[in-house]
C-alpha cells in the first residue's frame, strides 16, 4: 500500500456546504461587516498590490475570468464566469471559486467555493462605497434587478448604511416575487414596483445589478435627480452596460481600478481620458468623496480581485476557531522533493 500524502499534501479547503455554514455561524450581517473591513483594510494599502486587469475570455453566450492579484506575501486569483442566458436553463449567472498561497514557496494556502463569496464580497464592496458616498442619512435604496446577488446588497446596505426600505424593480415579476419572499420578516419595508421609473422615487441609493449581454438602458437620464448615489453593478463587461452615457456626464464617476473598468464599467461608453476617482484615494482621504448633497455620485463598479483576495482572507481568518473546511490532496509531495517519479512508481498497484 502506498504511503499517505505528506502534511504539506494538504490545502484547506472551503466547500459550498462549509461556506453556508460558516454565513450562518458568523451571521450574514456580520459577516457582510467584517468582508468590507477586510475590502477597506486592503484599499489603504492599495499601491502594496500587484495589479492587473482581469483576464477574459469571451464567448456569445458570456465570459470566464480569472482575476489575478498579490501583495507580496500572499498571492491570490478567482475564477468567475458570467453567462446572463444560463437562468432560462436553470443554471446560474455567475459561478466562481479561488485560491490563496504562500508568494514564498508558491504553495496554497486555500482553496475555497467564491458563489457565494462573490456574492458577499459584491454586496459588501457595494455597501463599503455607499458609506464613503451615499447621501447623509439614506434610508431607501431602489434594487433594480432582483437576482441571485440582490438579497446579499440588500442586507449589506443596511449593516453597513443603515438602508431599511427598498423599492425593487425585475423585468420578470417572479425573480421580485422570490426577493420579497427571501427578504420578508427580516425587518426591512419591501415595495414591488411596476418599472425602473416607480422604483426609484423617493430612493436616495438606486442600485443597478441586471444580466444581459448587450448594451441596456435601465436608467436615462431624466429619471436621476439631484442629491442620489448609483451604485452600478451589472455592466462589468465590454458591451455590458446598464446607464445612458448622459448620466455619466452628470454625475461623479467613482471606480476601483481604471485600467480595468475603463474596458468592462460605464465608463467604456466614455473616451478613454473621462476623468474618474478611485476609490482606493477617497478611503484613504487623498481623494473628496461626496462633495455635496445635491452631488449625484456614482459608483461603476465592476469588480477587482483586490476584493476577493480581501473575501478570502476573512474566510482563511476564521477558519482556525470554526474548522469549517477539508484538508485537501491537492499537491504532490514527496520525500524527496526531486523525486516526483518515485513518487508515483512506490504506488502502483495501488489502482483501487
Ligand atoms: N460588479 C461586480 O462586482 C459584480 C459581481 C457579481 C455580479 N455582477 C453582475 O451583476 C449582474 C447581476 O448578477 P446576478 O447574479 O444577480 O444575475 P441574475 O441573472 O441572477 O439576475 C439578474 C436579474 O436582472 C433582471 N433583468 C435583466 N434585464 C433587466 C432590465 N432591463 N430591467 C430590470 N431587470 C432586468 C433579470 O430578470 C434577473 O432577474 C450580472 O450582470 C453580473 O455579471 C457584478
């Protein structure tokens, strides 16, 4: 019989059902707190990163990625696919999963499913900007899109904001029925609306996070007034966009990373100089965030792996008082480290 894998053989790793339980153990709004520290935490040390646009590869029906980044010590990367038409066949839009390792010896560190982290990381990045953004005191947010990543802005605008009434808008009437359903009894006062226009009266948050792969129009231009902070999530790809170029005109652009959201974000509808802040410099007080309450700011966010990096490391951070993970075979280790071959002849035989 061969012998067992060595100690250094072994990644933890989170699966969806540890991830669930980890959520639930912590609690999602806590948990949505304490992933915007890490975000926040990260932005501050900004320039201590390796950064990169991500890499995509494209098809007609949608995209996989790989998002890529280190700070010198910890290497990390997601893979992330977006494929708005899966819905119809049952399958989800978005799907991921990433790793941590160590820069010193490349080994990782974790290996953990990113569903449902992209998911919290999302909502808790959205939330973060929001609170360096969004109009003193507001309470109402229109969710326009009530998707798979609706609920998780939902609880993380009110963790961290203080958001209590949401104004939701879907083309399909059945995916605000099932936001309704999952977020009722949870405190907060819920109103369907019958259009983007409905749905964003009296709202001083108005989130975007719609699927489609093609140019859209959720919002024109007239429906925004003054003093209103857009928090944009779904065009995070070339040809993807959700806001008319006007509204770009009129309001303060906020993004994460401008090499990357200048080919994904709004902001690809605008010639390649439109000036934009980001938001690493607005967290760390080298950059004004809301100038004004009449301001319309506007957050083009689309993504970076700075945040997953962030999400992954909370995870990793707790896995030591929770145990929620597996220890993984995932790497060849043997004795000799020179003799991998070796390795692999003492089992043989071993083929049950
Ligand atoms: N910025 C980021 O970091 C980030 C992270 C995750 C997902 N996303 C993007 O967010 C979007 C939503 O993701 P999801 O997982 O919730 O997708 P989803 O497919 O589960 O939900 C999208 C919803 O948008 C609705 N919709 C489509 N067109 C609409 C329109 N014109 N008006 C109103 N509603 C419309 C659909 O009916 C659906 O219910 C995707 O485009 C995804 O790529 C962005």
């Amino acid at each position: 019989m061969a012998a067992a894998p060595s100690e250094l053989a072994y990644v933890p790793f989170v699966s969806v059902e540890n991830m669930m339980r980890l959520v639930h153990r912590i609690g999602i709004e806590t948990m949505l707190t304490g992933i915007a520290d890490y975000i926040e935490e990260d932005f501050r040390r900004w320039e201590s990163f390796d950064k990169t646009p991500r890499v995509a590869s494209h098809s007609a029906e949608g995209v996989i990625e790989l998002m890529p980044t280190s700070d010198g010590d910890v290497y990390g990367f997601k893979y992330v696919n977006g494929h708005p038409k899966n819905t119809k066949s049952g399958l989800q839009t978005v799907t991921a999963f990433g790793l941590l390792a160590n820069v010193h010896t490349g080994y990782p560190v974790l290996l953990s499913e990113m569903t449902l982290l992209t998911a919290l990381r999302t909502a808790a990045t959205s939330a973060l900007v929001a609170r360096y953004l969004a109009p003193r005191g507001s309470d109402t947010m229109a969710m326009i899109g009530n998707g798979a990543q609706s609920e998780f802005q939902a609880l993380a605008m009110r963790a961290l904001c203080g958001v209590t009434r949401l104004r939701l808008y879907d083309i399909d009437r059945k995916a605000t029925d099932k936001l309704v359903a999952n977020l009722s009894g949870l405190g907060f006062d819920l109103t369907a609306c019958s259009s983007a226009e409905d749905a964003i009266e009296g709202a001083q948050i108005i989130t975007t996070c719609t699927a489609d792969k093609q140019y859209a129009t959720i919002l024109t231009d007239n429906m925004v007034g003054a003093g209103i902070h857009i928090n944009a999530i779904g065009g995070d790809c070339p040809g993807k966009t959700e806001l008319h170029r006007d509204i770009l005109l009129r309001s303060d652009v906020f993004v994460e990373y401008p090499p990357q959201t200048r080919i994904e974000g709004e902001i690809q509808q605008m010639p390649e100089d439109f000036p934009v802040t980001e938001m690493w410099q607005v967290i760390t007080g080298a950059a004004k965030g809301r100038r004004d309450a009449r301001q319309v700011t506007l957050f083009d966010g689309v993504g970076f792996a700075t945040e997953d990096f962030s999400a992954l490391r909370f995870v990793r951070d707790k896995l030591e008082s929770t145990g929620l993970c597996q220890q993984l075979d995932l790497l060849a280790d043997p004795d000799d480290p020179r003799d991998l071959f070796g390795m692999l002849q003492r089992a043989k035989g071993n083929t049950a």
